[in-house]
C-alpha cells in the first residue's frame, strides 16, 4: 500500500462548491475526481458506507478531497444535509473534541488576502493573530490558522474533560503525550507523538460554543489522521471496554476511524499503510 499523509484535515461545510473554490485561494488546487461528482453517500438500502455514517452525519453526505500540491496537505470536505448540520453536541462543554486547523502558507498574509477576495458568500470572521503560527480565521464555522511551519491539528479540551481525552490517546490508542507549556491562566498544550505529524492537545475554558448556524456539527464536525497506530493492540483495548467506538474498524485493511469519548474523530492508519 502506498504512503498516505499525516497533513489530512476534514471538515463539515454547507457548499461544497463554493467552499472548494475558496481554499484554491489558499493552494488547495487539486481536487479528487478533478473537480467532477463528489462521492455520495445515502443513508438507504444498497449504499453500505451511507447506512454505516448515517448515525453520526445524518441521511445524505457529498464528500471530495482537495490537496495543496506545494504543502501536500489534504483537506477532506464534507457537505451534510441541513438536519445533519444543527445535531446536539456530544457534551455542553466548550470546544470538546473540536479542532484548529493549521494550513501552511509560505506567506500567510498573501494567502488571507487572497482568500477574503474569492468567494464571499461564504461566512468569514475577521483575522487576528494565531500566537507563532501566523493568521487565525474561521471559514465556514471552521476554526483554522494560517502558518509558516507545517499544517497542524490543534485539539480544543475543557479543564474538566481533559482526563478522559488523555486516557483515550494514551492508554486506548497508545501515543505519547508531552507537555509543551502551561499559561498563568492554567491553560495547557500538549503534543501528541508518535502519530506522524504535528497535532497538539489544548487545554483551556476560554474557546465559546459555536452556534448551530456558525456550520458547526456535532459529532464529526471535523476530524484528523493519526499514522503508525497499532490497530489490533487498539482493538483490543476497545472492545475490552476502553474508551471510544469505532466508526470503521479494522479489517485488514490498515485503516479504521474511531470516534473518542468528547466527539473527536479520526483516521488511524497502521505503519505498513503509514510508510514505515
């Protein structure tokens, strides 16, 4: 099997389309299929996969891949029926499971320039600053930044949630975890290594709840890749009770998505199917 990319990001959008030709501003040039009919998928007899998400994405998805072929990052964008978009979240807590995605961009002003000139029907907040990593910007409801250095998850976490979402990646799936700075507020980062690329864990009050109408959904609003993952060692932990439940689980294949305890949503590939 050929090497896949850690750099692989998804998010739930309203237009399909027009979100496509948004982030071309950003790089995003190549689109799966070249741009012709997106995969759908249907909750109805015949349609396997459809009946497989409909639990968690609702009765009907359109779904494609773009990548940036300078950065090789991929953005999986998926388009969910209006009833799907306005689904409770898992937890009342603010930001549980829910992502920063980090586009790299050699110049990220050029690219936020770029991208407030196309595609203005799409909802955009104003930018501001995203610490080290450049410009920060939410695009259809998505939280993202702009950065010089690699493409990144950030992992948003409440104080009071962050022990059961330690013990799913530690204990369930089986990467590291490493502090990397504590603020005088009390909020910490973490990285989360071993899985083939940069994905930090924050743990924080201050991120709000994002409304309904923002182009937030719960669960599977967004989701992240994890390489070098041991799946028969996490299989085995998941179904002896440990925490999560899979939405695809192993078969063979190299490849599973798990659902964690606070809504997170990931793509687990095992190190034949990672490269290494």
């Amino acid at each position: 099997m050929a090497a896949v990319t850690q750099a692989h990001h998804g998010l739930a959008v309203r237009d399909l389309e027009a979100t496509t030709a948004a982030i071309a501003a950003l790089g995003f040039t190549d689109v799966e299929g070249g741009g012709g009919e997106p995969r759908r998928y249907r909750n109805e007899p015949g349609d396997a996969i459809g009946q497989l998400i409909a639990p968690l994405l609702g009765d009907e998805i359109r779904t494609w891949t773009v990548e940036n072929p300078a950065t090789g990052q991929q953005l999986d964008l998926v388009e969910l029926t209006a009833a799907a978009t306005r689904r409770e979240r898992p937890g009342d807590s603010p930001a549980q499971g829910d992502l920063t995605i980090g586009i790299a961009a050699a110049d990220p002003d050029a690219a936020w320039r770029a991208l407030r000139a196309t595609a203005p029907e799409l909802a955009r907040a104003a930018a501001g600053a995203d610490g080290d990593d450049g410009i920060a910007f939410t695009l259809d409801g998505q939280a993202c930044a702009l950065t010089r250095g690699e493409p990144f998850a950030r992992v948003h976490y409440t104080r009071a949630g962050f022990a059961a979402a330690w013990r799913f990646y530690a204990r369930a799936l089986g990467y590291r975890l490493s502090p990397l700075a504590t603020d005088g507020d009390g909020d910490e980062r973490w990285t989360l290594a071993g899985g083939g690329g940069r994905v930090e864990l924050v743990v924080e009050e201050g991120t709000p709840v994002a409304p309904p109408d923002a182009g937030k959904r719960y669960p599977g609003s967004n989701h992240f890749r994890l390489l070098n993952a041991d799946l028969a060692a996490i299989a085995g932990r998941v179904d002896a009770g440990g925490a999560g439940r899979w939405l695809f689980p192993p078969d063979g294949s190299g490849f599973a998505q798990i659902v964690g305890p606070s809504g997170e949503f990931i793509e687990l590939y095992d190190r034949a199917a990672s490269g290494v």
